[in-house]
C-alpha cells in the first residue's frame, strides 16, 4: 500500500485556503491540522471547525490527525489538568466527524518537581486521558518532543509501559532528537513497535547553539534510514512533514510571508518523497 503523505500545512500557511492549496501542490489529500489563523483546531469553535471542515471536503483533503495542545511544551505538570481533559472531550467529536483517529500529545515539562513526583502525575494524567480516548474510540498518541516521554527512550519506553492502553501510542519524531541531543536511530528503535505516526523533520546541530531546521536528510534526524526502515517494515501509516523553517508554533514563529513559506512546505515534501522514493 505505501506511505501515505500529510503536514503540518499550518507552516505553509494560517488559512485553511493556503493549508489547502500547498497540500494540492505536491499532489497530496491530507493535513495534519494544528492552527488556523493562530488557533489550535481543538480550540476553535464549533462553526469555525464546521466551515474549516467543509472547505477541506469540497477539496477533496482530509485531516490526517490533530495536532492538540494536551501536554505540550507550553503546558507543564503543575497545569490545570481540566483544560487537558476540555481538549480532548472538544476534540473528540471532531475527529468522529472528520474520520480522524489519531490526537498528538506530549507529556508536560517539569515545572520544579522532582523527577519522582514529576513522572508520577505525568502518568496520572495521560491514563486518564488514554482512558478518555480509548472510551471516544480516538488514538491518543505521544510525540517524542517535550514533557516525560520526550526525554530520551529509556522514558518512552518506561511511559508507554506505564500508561499501558491500546488506545495510547507513539507519533516518532525525527528531528526532535537532534534538538534534545538524542541519537534519532536508537530513539526510533526503541518505539518503532509502539509507532502509528511519523513526523518529519530534519536539524542540524550548530556547535554552541540551538540545532537549526533544514530540509529532510541533510540534519542529524536519520531521515533516510528511518524511512527505509519504514519502508522495509510495512509501515503504511502517514509521514507528516513539520519543516519548522517558516514557522515555527513552539518559538512563536509564524508564517510572515505566505507565498514563500508554502515554496518551503513544497519543497520540503518534494524532497521527502525523493527520499521515499530511493529508499
């Protein structure tokens, strides 16, 4: 069957029209929704998701996954956990009516807790959570990124184990283990029997400075491997770009000049399924 393509389109553009038009560019038919005009698709309202929705289906996208804010990097452990469970409890009747069944989380940044106490109520919360999910018939799946479960795999895995659901899973990251200083090969290793999701992204480690994104194979992310592992596997769950080269949502980047950030979300793709392509 093969890979199936989506992204973070919300990089290559902040209206559904833009998200739509760059995903058409390279011949695909699914986003991985996160922002639209800012704003999470999990905290727009009802009318905003129905018309956002709409547009997508006339044009024949569909949404691949939702990118939430449940336990990210702008959510640590000493968060009101209701706004967690609000989320996720919007969320889910979206997904039912998009066909969507895969929900990105990550598991809250410490915030003064010793390691203990902090791994303790990141697991309290994402049982719940899993247990919400697994009731709405969702996926609730962890991305290797901020939080517990992004600190390195001996975590993920220690996570995974804890939270111990069938409806909680592993979205892999490639280029979110350059920027933590991880080895993304053994990383993926670790959680590939546990992955239902891909993110792409590829970074380069700046000696003295944080890792800088480019485009897939020419960081430290392993992307070629990674995906003829992939490939060599049967995986045929979706590869979902997030370039992080025009936009970037966690350092408040956004998209300042619309035409040139979708020429980056094109060719990022373009270049991603070369890859696929010689893999």
């Amino acid at each position: 069957m093969g890979f199936l393509y989506a992204g973070f389109a919300d990089e290559a553009g902040k209206t559904i029209e833009e998200q739509i038009e760059a995903t058409k560019r390279l011949g695909w038919d699914a986003i991985e929704v996160r922002g639209l005009e800012g704003v999470n698709f999990t905290e727009i309202t009802d009318d905003q998701f129905d018309k956002a929705y709409e547009t997508m289906q006339a044009a024949g996208v569909k949404i691949a996954a939702f990118g939430s804010r449940i336990a990210n990097w702008a959510t640590p452990i000493t968060s009101d956990f209701q706004e967690d469970v609000t989320e996720l409890k919007t969320a889910i009747p979206r997904m039912h009516k998009s066909g969507a069944k895969i929900i990105r989380c990550m598991s809250y940044p410490n915030d003064g807790l010793s390691i203990d106490e902090w791994k303790t109520e990141v697991f309290r919360r994402l049982k719940e959570l899993a247990r919400m999910a697994e009731d709405g018939g969702v996926i609730l799946a962890h991305e290797n990124c901020n939080g517990y479960g992004g600190e390195g795999q001996k975590e993920a895995v220690e996570l995974i184990e804890a939270v111990d659901s069938p409806a909680f899973k592993w979205i892999f990251d490639t280029g979110n283990t350059v920027s933590h200083g991880q080895d993304s090969w053994e990383f993926y290793q670790a959680v590939k029997d546990h992955t239902i999701h891909v993110h792409i992204k590829d970074m380069k480690e700046v000696p003295g400075e944080k890792a800088a994104a480019c485009y897939p194979g020419e960081g430290g992310g392993k992307v070629r491997q990674v995906v003829a592992d992939l490939k060599a596997s049967g995986y045929d769950g979706y590869l979902s770009i997030e370039p992080h080269i025009a936009a970037v949502a966690h350092e408040k980047k956004d998209v300042e000049n619309a035409e040139s950030a979708a020429d980056i979300y094109v060719e990022y793709g373009k270049r991603l399924m070369a890859i696929v392509d010689e893999a």
